[in-house]
C-alpha cells in the first residue's frame, strides 16, 4: 500500500478528520477497557449536562472526521480537483 502522506498531513480538513477519527478511537478504546473492568470509570454519576457536553463533542468529532474521509488531500480545501471531476472512472494503478 503506497500513500504518500506527506501530502495528506500538509491538508488541514484531512488532518481534523484524522485527529478526530483518532480521539473517537481512543475513547471507544478507554469505554471498553472499562466495560471489561479493567479500568474504574463510572459514566452513571455523570449529570445531565456533562452527558449533553461529551455528546456534542462526539457529534463535532464525527462530522469532522466524515470531513476528513471524503476529502481529496492533494488539493486544499473540501473539494475535489479539477482532474477528479473530469473522471468518469479511477485511473488503474498500475505498480511496476
């Protein structure tokens, strides 16, 4: 698998969505690791409001990641280049 991730890291909408998909990850892993016991965390004595804030956060964290995966990292910005939207079809990697 070749990616050149230069050109994705020098892309800021890839980058949210990739720092974003990670945090989500990290989270998801932590919840887990306290489903099994292995860590203490009690999300019941959480109030509403704190309930309310982790949910938002999670919500802006999704959209951004979304963002991060439809975006094409070798131009800036959301949209995709003009040689993108002249295809009909994806070019055929050709590895050598």
């Amino acid at each position: 698998m070749k990616i050149n991730w230069g050109v994705r890291f020098k892309n800021k909408v890839w980058v949210s969505g990739f720092v974003s998909q990670t945090l989500l990850l990290i989270q998801a892993f932590i919840l887990g690791l306290e489903g099994l016991n292995v860590i203490d965390i009690d999300l019941e004595t959480l109030d509403a409001w704190s309930k309310w804030v982790i949910g938002i956060i999670n919500l802006v964290l999704a959209y951004l990641s979304y963002l991060g995966i439809i975006t094409d990292p070798t131009v800036e910005g959301i949209e995709d280049s003009t040689r993108v939207m002249s295809r009909d079809e994806p070019i055929k990697n050709k590895l050598q």
